[in-house]
C-alpha cells in the first residue's frame, strides 16, 4: 500500500480522510511542510500538503531526494509553491481546484454582516446582559455599491449573494467573463465607488500587495474591505493606517499575509511579537478568522475525495486532471500543453 504523509493535518483533517484509509497508508503530521520538517517526508510515497505548507526550491529538491515525484495540494491556492522548481526536479504537482465556493463566499458574507451589524460586539455585550445599542449603528446593504475583484468561481456565487440583498455590484477581473451581465470596471472605478471592496483573486507575482497606500487613498471613506483570499493581496501596514486615520471603517480577514506560524494553532499562551496583527485584533471595527473559510462539512469530503482522485490518476500513470504545469501556466495556452500530446510532461 502507499504511504502517503500529510502534512498540516488537524482532527477534521483525519476525519475527512478516514474513508479512504483502505486505499492508502495515511500518516497525519501536525507540522507544516518546511525546509526544517522535510525530514518527516522520507520514505513516503507521495506527500499532501496546505496552503502554509513552504513548497520552494529547497523542500521540493529535498523530495526528490527522497525519491517523491507527488506533491498533492488540499487547497486551490498554490501560491505557496515553486512550480519552476517542481518542473525541474520532476514533480507532479495536484490540487483541489474547487470544493465549495459556497463555503467561502457565504464566510465572506458572515464578516461583512457581522462588521456591519457589530454582532461580535453586540455578542459579548449581552452575555454581560449589557442590552445598550451605543455604537451599534450599522447600514442597510440595499442599494449600497459593493466591488467584487475577481469574478472566478467564488467571486460568482459571492455576487448571488450580494444581489440577493439588493446591492449594486462592480466588478474588476483582468480575465472578464463574456456575455455574463456583471458590471466590469476598472481597479480605480471600483476604489471610487464601492461602499464594501471584496477580495477573490490568487495571489500573483503582479498583484502583491495590491491593496497598499496608493489604493487605499482613492477609496471611499468609511470603506469596509474583506479579505477572504490571500494576506499577500494586502499590505497590512498601510490597511492599518488606513483604520488610524479613519479612512477605512472596517476589515474582515480570513488572511493575513504573516499568518503562516499563527494560523491553525493555539497561540493564546504566546507572545505575539507581530505589532500590525497585535493592533489590528485590538481594533473593535476589525474581525481577523484564521483561514477558516473553507470550513464547512461539504468542502472537507469533496478536499479528501478529490485528493484521492488526484492519487489514484498520479499512481496509475494515467492523465493528472488537476494537475498544475508550470508550462501551460507560462504559456497560458492550453494548445501548447504538453498533456494534449502525452499523458504526463516528464
Ligand atoms: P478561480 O480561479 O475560480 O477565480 C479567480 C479569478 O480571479 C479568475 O476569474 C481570475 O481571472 C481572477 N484574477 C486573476 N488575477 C487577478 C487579478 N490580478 N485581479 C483580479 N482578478 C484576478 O478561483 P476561486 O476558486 O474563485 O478562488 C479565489 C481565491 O480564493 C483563491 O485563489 C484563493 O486564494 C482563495 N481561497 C480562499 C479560501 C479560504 O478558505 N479563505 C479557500 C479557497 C480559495
């Protein structure tokens, strides 16, 4: 039977796997797949990694090494791997390109509700049986112009939503969908006129910190902005100076772009020596979740039901559907895509 180590792995982790523990040999490590914990990887099989998980030149080298040409994502992201390196050191590379779109979009929609209806303040005031509404103020989302950046899988069912409550939406995408009836504009139009800008995008090399000063300051003042996409799409420090001066009126992040030692474990008896995160938790107009929005039953069965596909196409030598190439990626060009012609580039 394969071995397979899966890296990253909380409970709910294993109990979405569990299934399909027959099939494959799982051994669930609670590190992170880094260049100091590459160690664990040997003697495996094939490894299935996170979305913290560090694959870079260094750790996928050390794979191969190790002689495991399978790196299976449990993610769509795949911002965190060096898919040149993988190339170079014969590595498949898989992911979960989509699981629900619902989970996300609809967790998008909790920060924005709660943000706006100040229901986590709202929450521990009445545990105190503390029923004074001052400060409490929220604003009807009917009518109110929303900016949807990047109008992909979970941008699309993020609108539903939005139109559901009757508001108006923009919408900026440098790939737009033809013939959709979304109103596309451009980046500054949507910093103009959006009363709630909300992230759906990858993070690229292109778009880093694209929400940075110079964005922020074309924005509409009491701007709320969410982030259920990926921390590098924010420069934290300008996000919070925008909170200081008062220009943004509130933040929702799923992400945060220092997340990766935070996120996922229980760091209440620690230090945090990260002074942007420490300031931005202890404001009342921001709520931080911990990448979280995938969350729901529905994704984790279809992460470990499509994670196994992905095994079984990579062990059966057959044709990898999900697989990233960073060929086709350069080329952007399915034509040219190796796979057309045979079942696997290397
Ligand atoms: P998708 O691939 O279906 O859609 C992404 C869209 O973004 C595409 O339409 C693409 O053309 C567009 N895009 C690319 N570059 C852009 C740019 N510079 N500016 C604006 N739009 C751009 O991806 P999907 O499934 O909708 O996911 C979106 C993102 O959500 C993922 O890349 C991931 O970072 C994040 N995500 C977060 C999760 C969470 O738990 N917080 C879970 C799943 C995904």
């Amino acid at each position: 039977m394969k071995k397979i180590a899966v890296f990253d792995a909380k409970k709910y982790d294993q109990d979405s796997f569990a299934a399909y523990e027959g099939q494959y040999q799982f051994t669930y490590y609670n590190d992170r797949l880094l260049a100091k914990t590459v160690n664990l990887a040997k003697d495996y099989d094939a490894v299935v990694c996170f979305v913290n998980d560090e694959l870079n030149d260094e750790v996928l080298t050390r794979l191969k090494e190790f002689n495991i040409h399978g790196v299976f994502l449990r993610c769509a992201g795949y911002n965190n791997v060096d898919l040149k390196s993988a190339y170079k050191n014969k590595i498949h590379v898989a992911r979960v390109p989509a699981y629900s779109p619902y989970a996300v979009a609809e967790h998008t929609f909790a920060l924005i509700l709660s943000l706006n209806r100040h229901i986590h303040k709202a929450y521990i005031r009445s545990r105190d049986f503390n029923f004074n509404l001052e400060s409490l103020t929220g604003f009807d989302l009917y009518d109110k112009t929303v900016g949807v950046i990047g109008t992909g899988k979970i941008g699309r069912v993020f609108i539903n939503i939005a139109r559901g409550f009757g508001m108006k939406v923009l919408c900026y995408d440098p790939y737009p969908i033809k013939d959709s009836d979304y109103k596309y504009v451009t980046l500054e139009e949507i910093y103009k006129n959006a009363d709630i800008i909300s992230l759906h995008c990858p993070l690229t090399d292109s778009n880093y910190h694209m929400i940075d000063k110079n964005a922020i300051a074309q924005m509409k003042q009491g701007v709320m902005i969410i982030n259920t996409s990926r921390g590098g799409l924010i420069d934290s420090k300008a996000l919070l100076e925008g909170l200081k001066e008062k220009k943004i009126g509130s933040v929702g992040l799923d992400v945060y772009e220092e997340e990766a030692d935070l996120f996922y474990h229980d760091n209440s008896s620690r230090i945090i020596d990260d002074d942007v995160l420490a300031l931005l938790i202890s404001m009342p107009n921001v709520i931080i979740t911990s990448h979280q929005a995938y969350l729901t039953k529905e994704a984790l069965d279809n992460i470990a039901r499509t994670t196994i596909n992905n095994l079984n196409e990579y062990f059966s030598g057959e044709f990898i559907n999900n697989e990233l190439c960073y060929h086709c990626d350069k080329s952007s060009n399915p034509e040219q895509c190796y796979k057309n012609k045979t079942k696997r580039c290397f």
